[in-house]
C-alpha cells in the first residue's frame, strides 16, 4: 500500500454536498478487473458532455485548480462500496480527500490505499474554501504525523482524528491482511470453538 | 451485562480484541459477484494466497447480465468479459457459483435468504453496500470494499471497529396502501442520507414485527441509503418459519440446536443503544422522492420543499439536484407524467413484490407513455412468478416480466433509462445518472410504481384502492 506521511499542496475546490460514488465513478466504468484507469473517468458526468468534450465550468477542467488534495462537501462517498471510487480519485492524482463528513464505507477504503481522508469542522471547510477564493493555489499542509490540517498563508490549523492502527498502515504502507495473517493461528482456534 | 443483538452477535465473532487495534472479526459467510471481486483475486495472486474458506463463500452473477436473452453470450464485450472472469475466478480457487443459467442465479442479496444461506447470528459480507439485506434475520451483515473482499479471502476475518448501535423503533399500524418501502423512505427522509452514518440500526417496533420477511428484506436493504453500514431486526417465529426447509437451512437435529440459539437472539431489555428513534406507522404516506439522495423524499400528495426552507449552505446543492431532477421548488408531484416504470432490484424484486404488483394491475393496461419493465430478483422468483401466472397478468397489462438481476438499478447492462426521461423505481438510489446518463429516478414503493404505470402519471395508489 501507498505510504503517507506528509503533503503540502494547492487544493481542487468542490464544495457539493452528498457527493455519491455513482458521480466520483458511473456504474457503466466499473466494468475493468484491474484497480488502474479509473482516474479518466473520475467525476465522469459532471466532468465531460455526452460527446466526450470537457465540460469548462467544472473545476477538474479548470487549469486555474491543481493539487493533489480534493476538498469537498458533507457526506462525501455517499452511497455504493465500490472501491473503484477510491481508486479513481488516487489514479486521477490526489493522495487526500478533505470533507466535514465521509460516508463509512468510502472512508474505509479509502484508508485501505493511502488515500487518506480527512474529516474537519464545517467552520474550517468554510474557511479552506474561502482561502481558495482568494487565491485559487492557496496551499495546505497535510500532517498525518501530528495529526494536522494547516492553510499555509493564514496559519490556520485544525487537528484530525484518525485510527491509531490505521494511522501506522499509512505511514508505513502496510495492510490488514498482512496483519491479521501474521495471527493466523488465532482465526484456526476461532473456528475449533 | 445487557447487550444489544449487534453487540451479542459481534462478541460471539471476535477472534481477537485489543486496545488501541480494531477487533479481528471473524466472517461466517461471503457473498461475493462479478464487478467488485476480480480485482480481490488477483490481489491473492499477487500475494500467492489460496482462498482460505472457499465453502464459506458463494458467488452468482447480476450487476453485468443481461435480463432478456440470458442463455446467449452477453453481447457487450467489457460486461462479458467481467463475468467470465468470475467464472474463472472462482473455478481456480474453488468457489460455488451460481452463474447465468444456473437455476440459482439471481441477485446476490435475493438468493441468500432464498436458499436459506442467510441466517440468524451470522456475519455476513459482501462487496456490495445493500449487503444490510441480510440483517432481516438478524445477522450482521453489511457491504465491503475490494481490499476486504480480499481480505476476506484470504483471512476469512476483518479489521473493524465495533458500530454505534441506533434503534429504530415503528410503531402502529400501517394505513391500506402503505408498505415497508414507504417506512424506510420516510425514515431516511427524517434522517437525511446521512443520519445512520457510524451505526448499525436495530429496527424494531409493533409496525415492523408485523412485516413478513421480505418486507423485513426492503427495510435492512436501504439502511445504507441513511448512511449506516448495516440494519438488522431480531429473529422471531415469522424469521423461523421463512428459513425452515430452504435449501442450505439446517435441518434435523441441527435445525433444533440452531433455533435454540436463534431464540437468544435479541437485544436485552435494558440494552443501552448510542441513539434511539421512534416513528409512528399512522403518519407515514405512499413515499416518493423529488430529489437526488434517497433522503430527498416525502409523502406523495406533498409539495417539494422550497429552496428557501433549506438551511443556508445547502440551499446550493438542494438546488442543483431540482434542476437536474427538472422540478420546481414547491410544486406537487401528483398528476406529473412518467416515462418508465422499473420494478426490480435487491430492494423490491422478490415474488411477494410480484404478487403485490400483479394483483393491483390485473384487468388493468398500462398508459401508453410509459414503459414497464419487471425484473425478478432471481430464477427461483421468476420461476414462482410463471408457476403462479403472475407472467400472464403482466403480459396482458403490458408489462414486461425479464429475467433476474441488477438491471436498471444501476444500469450496468442495457437496462438503461434515457437521458431526461422520468422513471418512478422500485429501487433504492435516486442519484444522478444512476438509472442512465441524465435518467431521473422517483424512488417508491411497488404499488406506486404500479399506479404510475396504470395512470400514466404521478398517482396516489390509495385513491385506486378505495375505489376498487
């Protein structure tokens, strides 16, 4: 798995509530059996016409925008497990997904491949977006050491919650299986009960 | 201690529990299909890793396959490919599939009750979020995503922190017309697509015991639609008498130690959940949503909610999903034309939602305008269907009975409806292009779905009832 430990970065803005994995991903892309690819057709419909011209107005489009951070509305990843939701948003380039609130299934996927999502106050969204507004490159500065979110220019910084387990998976770019294979035995004994 | 029947269950799953770790939990059964596994397959090779209990998994195909036709090769070459994947997948490592043409095919969440592989007390996953079906029973089930399928594989456990528990208590008396579709749809409309989001619900309540099991089944399948992983109600008399005699079900001497322990499954009286809700079955209508998240719903004969009525920093986004929806703020649904009718999914296609729709639309035809498509939840149900002469019903009111799987659900086949056209759906997400690029879904009940189809337009079914 992909390590993460620190990420300084300008940010693509997308402030939508309840973003659904049918629009980070459509159904009809999720016909490939290997995890890459994903990121062309990442935000698909919202992202292209139905004659494949780039939509201009939207901010995956917009050259003005670039980063490896997605900053989005609450509830993000609503909706379906597929974890190609995940796979696309990392194919496509970000390694942190920021909301006020995360679907579960999403967010654990999403840990599972060292996309790491970060989850902060709706004040601090507020005022990342703001940040944006002044200046579209604005950077953040990601810790997932110190467990920090910090808007660069106005010092700004908020702490996050993460899985102490999960947290050591990201930094040093291990996985569960690895884990829970280590203690086989024990899932043996499990099932002789 | 008192405990809730999610902790009972998941304490009897921990394989190993420690500070600062989430719980190894030990997984009965795994469902798994053809869209979110083959990448979970070649992680084990990758890894050289056998499936660790293969006869602890089952496998069928439904998101990909085509529901006329089936015993032809699928035509669309990248679907095809992804289902013989499957078959392939599962040959080499060992795993039942009940594949098209299979007298067990259907999709996945149908054909685990069916066969009597969903049971009571079990944990059960699959990479599929509407896995929550399951907990009907009173299992612990819930969807995964493809690096624990494969974990699953390989360990036959998972990583996890136990859930918040939420009980959902409905209580009363369901009005004529009203069914355990529109409970759910006005429980999430209370909530929001979020509210259950880090729980597991408990339902439980007067008006849900009353539930047959199917019904029980569109209840837990749409907990994930409020944003909570799973939903489960205890095991009672009617859950024993559904499981007794299907094709896995214990049976003999196993069927009397199995009951014994069904029996203990339930929350304690003085079990302490992280949040309670209760609702009254008087107050809920015939549901219907307006919007692009399942919590965008209301009682049928409602207006929409005014944009000004949101709350400030989502009045955006409410009202981007009415301009794709096409709807004004404020106005009523009733009377307003549809295009397609769809009754199907894991949500409502099941040989009770069946006798449901046929009973209402015979001696009935359905409007010009509208295209009905019936899609059975599996072989078993379709079967049923034919043996009952639901078939000749549908067929003279003009509906079309095709053959199992996830179809216009979410439109991974060519089950699609087309851009701008409106389709009122048994199904369970109402998000933008789910049913088709630019399709606008109205999530609702069968019956709703029915009337739509007869009436040609929005309808409230009771108003047909009370005439009939």
């Amino acid at each position: 798995m992909k390590k993460f430990t620190k990420l300084t970065s300008a940010i693509v803005p997308l402030n939508i509530e309840n973003i659904d994995t049918d629009q980070i991903i459509p159904a009809r892309f999720l016909k490939a059996t290997t995890r890459e690819g994903f990121g062309e057709n990442l935000f698909r419909d919202w992202r292209y016409e139905n004659n494949n011209q780039p939509k201009a107005d939207f901010v995956l489009n917009d050259p003005t925008y670039s980063g490896k951070i997605l900053v989005a509305g609450k509830n993000f990843g609503c909706g379906s497990s597929r974890e190609h939701a995940a796979w696309a948003i990392q194919d496509a380039g970000f390694d942190a997904v920021i909301s006020s609130f995360f679907a579960d299934i999403f967010k654990g996927n999403a840990l599972n491949n060292g996309l790491l999502p970060i989850q902060v106050s709706e004040d601090f969204l507020a005022s990342i977006f703001k940040a944006v507004e002044g200046n579209a490159t604005s950077p953040l500065e990601v810790d997932l050491e110190n467990q920090t979110v910090t808007i660069i220019e106005t010092g700004a910084q908020e702490s996050f919650e993460i899985n102490p387990y999960k947290k050591s998976c990201l930094i040093n770019g291990y996985d569960d299986i690895d884990f829970i294979l280590a203690q086989k035995h024990l899932v043996e004994e499990f099932e002789k009960r | 201690m008192s405990k809730t029947l999610v902790e009972k269950i998941w304490d009897a799953h921990i394989v190993k529990s420690e500070e600062g770790f989430p719980d190894i939990l030990y997984i009965d059964t795994h469902l798994i299909h053809e869209v979110t596994s083959p990448q979970a397959f070649d992680g084990l090779r990758k890894r050289g890793l056998p499936v660790l209990r293969p006869k602890q998994t089952v496998a069928t195909a439904d998101h990909n396959v085509p529901t006329l036709n089936q015993l032809m090769p699928i035509k669309e070459e990248l679907s095809r490919y992804q289902v013989d994947m499957l078959t392939k997948n599962c040959a080499e490592f060992g795993i039942e599939l009940y594949g098209l043409g299979h007298p067990f095919q259907g999709i996945v969440h149908v054909i685990g009750p069916e066969l009597g592989i969903t049971l009571p007390g079990k944990t059960m996953v699959c990479g599929d979020s509407h896995t929550s079906t399951h907990g009907a029973f009173g299992a612990i089930a819930f969807g995964i995503g493809t690096s624990q399928v494969e974990q699953v594989f390989a360990t036959q456990c998972l990583l996890l922190s136990k859930p918040k528990t939420m009980k959902i208590e409905v209580n009363g008396t369901l009005e004529k017309g009203v069914g355990a579709k529109d409970i759910i749809l006005y429980i999430i409309a209370q909530i929001s697509a979020a509210g259950g989001t880090g729980y597991f619900i408990e339902y439980a309540g007067s008006a849900i015991e009353a539930l047959s099991m199917e019904a029980r089944m569109t209840i837990c399948n749409m907990s994930i639609e409020m944003g909570a992983r799973g939903g489960l109600i205890a095991p009672d008399q009617t859950t024993f008498e559904y499981i007794k005699g299907r094709e896995f079900a214990p049976a003999g001497e196993e069927w009397d130690k199995a009951l014994a322990y069904w029996k203990t499954l339930y929350s304690d009286a003085d079990a302490k959940f992280d949040s309670v809700l209760t609702f009254d079955a008087a107050d809920i209508a015939p549901m219907i949503t307006y919007g692009t998240n399942p919590g965008m719903g209301m009682g049928i004969q409602e207006n929409i909610p005014a944009t000004n009525t949101q709350p400030e920093k989502e009045k955006l986004s409410y009202q981007k999903a009415l301009d794709y929806m096409g709807f004004d703020d404020d106005a009523a649904l009733i009377g307003k034309p549809v295009d397609y009718v769809f009754i199907g999914s894991c949500t409502n296609s099941r040989i009770e939602d069946l006798r449901e729709v046929a009973a209402f639309v015979k001696d009935k035809r359905k409007a010009t305008n509208v295209t009905v498509w019936i899609v059975p939840g599996s072989k078993q149900v379709e079967q049923q269907a034919i043996n009952e002469g639901l078939d000749k019903i549908f067929e003279a009111a003009g509906f079309q009975l095709r053959e199992p799987g996830c179809s216009a659900c979410l439109g991974m086949n060519e089950d699609k409806i087309p851009a701008g056209k409106y389709c009122v759906s048994t199904s369970n997400r109402n998000f933008e292009g789910r049913q088709g690029q630019n399709a606008r879904t109205l999530l609702a009940s069968p019956l709703t779905a029915a009337a739509a189809a007869v009436t040609g337009v929005i309808t409230d079914v009771r108003e047909i009832l009370e005439k009939a």
